[in-house]
C-alpha cells in the first residue's frame, strides 16, 4: 500500500498541517520516516488533532503563517527545500466562505498561485500535490451521477468556487512552467472525510461529539443530502502514493484525481447520524427553516481511475469509519490511538 522506503528521510512540506487532514497526513508521514516541515495557521483551538496528539515534536521544523503572508511563504520554501509539497492550507468552511468571500478567494486562489509559483523556482521540489475538494465541480443538481476527473468545474457558493478556480490555477502552472522540469503536480479531490480530531465549527462530526457529550440534541441542517462519506486516513494514503509516482516522473500521474468511498457508502446526513446512534446515543432533530447557504442535494465521486492507475481502493466501509472515528474521540489517549489505527490500516491487506 505505501512504500516505507521511498517516504524514509524525504524532505515533506506540509501546508495546512495543524488543520484536520494535515494533521493525520503528518502523522503517517512520521510513522514512514520522512523529515517534515510544516507552514500553517496556528491551530484553531485546543481540541484540534494537531493539539490533542501532540504531535509538534514530530516537525524538523514548523511555523505559524499565513498563505497571503508572501514573502514568509518564499522565505519558508527556499530555506527548507523541501523535495515534495503537500498543499492543504485553506479556508475550508462553506459556511465560512459566505460570510468572509474576499479572505476565502484570496487564500484559496492566491495562496495556491503563490505557492505553485515559490515551488516553481525551489529545484529541489519533484512532487508537488494541491489538495481542492470534490465541491470543484459544477454540480446542478438535476440528476444524481458521481463525478470524473475530466467533468466541468464550478461553484455556486465562494468555497466551491475558490477550489474551482484553485484547480484551474494548478493546471495552468503544470502546462505553462512545470511541463518541462523536473516537477511533477496533481490536484486531489477527496470525499466528505470523517475521523479523530476535527474540530472545525459548522462540520457535521464535531457537531455530534459536542451532542453526545452535552446530551443536546443536533440539529441537521440539511437531513437528506447525500455525501461520500470516508475515513480521513484513506483519501491521505491516496496523496501518498499519487505524490511517490509523481516523483518518479512518471508524466502520466500527472493531473487531477479523484479519491472517495464506494458507492454503497454514499449515504444521507440523517443515515451518518442513525448510524452514530448504533454506538453512542444521540438525539437529533431537522432544521425547519430553509437553510439560507446553498448545499448541493447529492454529491458523489467516480473513482475508478485511481482505483485501476494507482491501484487505489477504501478500505474502510461506512460502519467501520464511524465506529473508529467515535473510538478516537472517547479514548483518553489521543496520539496512541491515532498512531494504532494508522499502523492497523497499514497493516490492512487488499
């Protein structure tokens, strides 16, 4: 599934890496040996994953900037010369996205330009993987299929649009500047992850946690929308592969890949939350008010190039990602058990 030795003493600069993603993404990194560096925001509060796991120390070195902060970005790049790039720092909120739309596009858009053009003139950068959304798409609503790769990109809200346009970005750096180097770049558009340590506001699994723990009821905004719904660590074991290929200069890696459940596991808000209510009890009840932020209906991914290119597949079913999610959030040690389902999963044979 991973190949230890090609991840053992690589240069990693992680984006983004005291956010939910970043934070697992750095976790596994370290457990392969890899020598990390991390530029990000500072965490967002004391429950975050980046906080509860501890997980500071694992960084050669880390810190706390702003994508639009320029030069503190150039500066980072060039000092540490990392060999690949993870880029997952954003504004990652729809919510958000409404009521801040100038900070989203800037940091989503500029911030990824800024980045691809600092990772352009570092020589030592091979691999370079931008991480957007499967909101990307032009999504209409009018029938319910599972996006590819190659459908038309979109956004009716700021955050849909920002990751649009950041996929645009990407690819025009790939075809303009990075076509004849020796750097290789990928876009990933990854599912509704799900998993120990989001704690982000205006998220549906946070939300639970802080339900059950209140004994509150949740309050679910939009009941019947239907996500692809995954574990965090399976969309981050598909960065991993994908940025090793691009490394290898293996041109046919290049470009956007899409990284989701099967499809049996696209299920409903209201099913995430019956499901939850087979292990902890929860009381729950709908929203009555039209909720005022558009959310597309049906969202799901096509993900069998990744499947028959990089020999990619979930491993985790619906069940089995919310059973471990809620595991991590009850155990009393957070970094123990994270770096247990991580070596269980990769442990794991296809």
């Amino acid at each position: 599934m991973v190949n230890s030795k090609f991840w053992k003493n690589k240069k990693v600069l992680i984006t983004g890496h005291t956010g939910f993603k970043g934070g697992w993404l750095s976790l596994v990194l370290s457990k392969l040996g890899s020598k990390l560096y991390g530029y990000s925001l500072p965490p967002e509060n004391k429950n975050c994953f980046y906080e509860k796991t501890k997980i500071k120390n694992i960084f050669i070195k880390s810190i706390f900037g702003d994508l639009n902060d320029k030069l503190k970005l150039k500066k980072f790049i060039q000092t540490t010369k990392p060999q690949i790039i993870f880029h997952l720092a954003a504004q990652p909120l729809v919510k958000e996205s409404y009521e801040n739309p100038i900070y989203t596009f800037e940091t989503n858009i500029l911030g990824t330009t800024y980045l691809c053009d600092y990772a352009k003139n570092c020589q030592s950068v091979k691999s370079l993987i931008v991480v957007t959304s499967d909101k990307c798409y032009l999504n209409n609503d009018k029938k319910l299929r599972l996006f590819k790769e190659t459908d038309p990109l979109g956004g009716k809200d700021p955050y849909s649009a920002s990751k649009a346009c950041a996929e645009i970005v990407t690819h025009a750096f790939q075809k303009s500047f990075f076509l004849n180097s020796n750097l290789n770049c990928a876009t990933v558009r990854a599912g509704n992850v799900i998993g120990g340590g989001d704690s982000s506001k205006f998220r549906i699994f946070p939300d639970i946690i802080k339900a059950i723990k209140s004994s509150k009821k949740i309050v679910l905004r939009n009941p019947n929308a239907i996500r692809p719904w995954q574990h965090v660590i399976e969309p981050v074991i598909g960065y991993i592969n994908l940025a090793e290929k691009l490394y290898k200069n293996k041109k046919n890696y290049i470009g956007p890949w899409n990284f989701g459940p099967e499809t049996k596991s696209l299920k409903s808000v209201l099913d995430l939350v019956k499901e939850v209510n087979k292990f902890k009890k929860i009381r729950f009840k709908s929203l009555r008010k039209k909720n005022k932020i558009y959310e597309s209906k049906f969202l799901g991914l096509d993900i069998k190039k990744s499947k028959k290119i990089l020999s990619w597949k979930p491993r985790i079913n619906f069940t089995k990602s919310i059973q471990i999610s809620l595991e991590w959030y009850f155990a009393k040690e957070k970094r123990e058990i994270t770096e247990k389902q991580i070596e269980k999963y990769l442990n794991l044979k296809t």
